[in-house]
C-alpha cells in the first residue's frame, strides 16, 4: 500500500504543477520558477530573459507555489486516512 500511495503521490504532485504552472502561465505569461532560483543561475539558463521580476512579481511567484502547496494538503490528508501513506 505504501508504494501505490507514494505512486499515487507522485502522479498527483506532477499533475497538480504541472496544472499550476498552466494556470500561472495563463494568467501573467511567465511560469513560477523565476523567482525560485538565483539570478546568476537564471541568467544562465536563459541569458536573453526579458522578464523583469519586481517584488511584487517574485511575490506573485511565491505565493502561487505556496497556494500549489496548500492545494495539495487535502488530498494528501485523505491519501492518509486511507491509508496509502503515513504520514501522522
């Protein structure tokens, strides 16, 4: 059961980022992985970057991966209570 759990996990955590890098994309245009990395490395990545993160932009960014989290508590409190996984 713990592997068809952590299975189920993963599906779920890969679908649901991948479901809120889509919405997130929709709503501004840029994905949410700018303002997780540092700036040296993002320029690495992409040196012609034309997104120019304000504060307000990283705390968009921030704040759109904590609603992904926060979104993410629910199934994996039920997951839980069925017991898929463990853990409480």
């Amino acid at each position: 059961m713990q592997i068809a759990g952590l299975i189920m996990v993963m599906i779920l955590f890969t679908g649901g980022f991948l479901l809120a890098q889509a919405i997130f994309y929709h709503h501004t245009g840029r994905t949410f992985w700018r303002a997780m990395v540092p700036a040296g490395l993002r320029y690495t990545i992409l040196p012609k970057d034309s997104v120019q993160l304000d504060s307000f932009a990283v705390m968009e960014e921030y704040a759109a991966l904590m609603f992904f989290g926060s979104f993410m508590m629910l199934p994996l409190i039920a997951l839980s209570v069925m017991g898929f996984l463990a853990l409480f």
